[in-house]
C-alpha cells in the first residue's frame, strides 16, 4: 500500500506527516520520515511513500493550530493498532482540552483505569501521530512536562501555543 509523506515547515521545525487516504498514520518534528516509520504498527506499515506537497484538511489543521486554532487537529483522521487499552487511551487524548493538560494519573482514569498510569504513559510513548494525538498535553502530577519523544522544548512549546489560544476565547467557550 501507498501512502503520501508530506514534511511542513513549522515554527517549532519541520514536521513530517505521513498518511494513508486522508487518514495520519505517523508525524512529528522531524525532517527524517524513518524516524517515524518504526513507530507504525507492522499491519498499517505502507510499502512505499509518495512525497506531496499538501494533504488537504491533514495539513490545514496543522497550519490552523500554529495560527492558534488547535481544534481541527482533533477532527483529523487517525489510523494506529494497538491493544484494547492503549488503542482506547489514543482516543481519550483526544477529548483532553487544549490549554488544560492532565497529569498522568488523570490520564489513566480518562483511560478507564486509575491504577494504570505506567500503561496510560505507555500509550503516550507509542502514539506514533503526534499533534494529532496530543499525548504533549500530559504532565506530571507536580506540574513539570514529563517526556516527549520530539523533545521537552518543542512539548513546553506547544503547551504555551494551547494556553495562549484557551486565554483568548471567550470563557464560555474555553469550557
């Protein structure tokens, strides 16, 4: 199967996405696409790359969230293969409120478990689309960032881009 690899330039550096149909099978701040083709399941693992140079509404939303706007990031397709709980996890990032990080304790209870914080901080590890899946919005419980596969700098980065966006909507629709 084929799949199109698209490499945007970004304030926080280049970000490399690569999809299937419409549908974000990897990404994250890197110019080199190998570095994100072993985190795709072997299943979803495309057989060759087509470069492009936009992705429609996949590449939109990565231009609408660094204008600000870091909904239409959520409404991107999203095709990773894990286990019941990790795979559910993926999901559940996505309900995390821009501008509002959970800790990893939060997260595991978001997840379905409270008890399962080193699973739910394994999901975040493997999440192979980043931004898409924001696993950048999950913190330690004393505040401080945790990891990131692409670096603490670039995760600080975009936590200040969702808090700045949070503080310019109106209260009522920050809720």
């Amino acid at each position: 199967m084929k799949a199109q690899l698209l490499t945007m330039s970004t304030p926080d550096g280049p970000f490399t996405i690569i999809a299937r149909e419409g549908t974000v099978l990897a990404s994250g701040w890197t110019a080199v696409p190998g570095e994100l083709t072993g985190q795709i399941h072997p299943e979803l693992l495309p057989g060759e790359y087509q470069a492009v140079t936009e992705l429609g509404g996949i590449s939109a939303a990565v231009e609408e969230f660094y204008a600000g706007n870091p909904a239409p990031a959520m409404g991107v397709p999203v095709l990773q293969k894990s286990g019941p709980f990790r795979n559910h996890a993926w999901d559940m990032l996505r309900t995390v409120t821009p501008g509002h990080p959970v800790t990893y304790t939060e997260y595991a209870e978001l997840s379905g478990n409270v008890k399962a914080v080193r699973a739910a901080a394994s999901a975040c590890a493997f999440n192979a689309a980043a931004l898409f899946v924001p696993c950048h919005r999950v913190i330690r419980t004393d505040g401080s960032l945790g990891g990131f596969r692409w670096g603490l700098a670039i995760k600080e980065s975009l936590l200040d881009r969702e808090h700045q966006a949070a503080l310019a909507l109106p209260q009522s629709a920050s809720r």
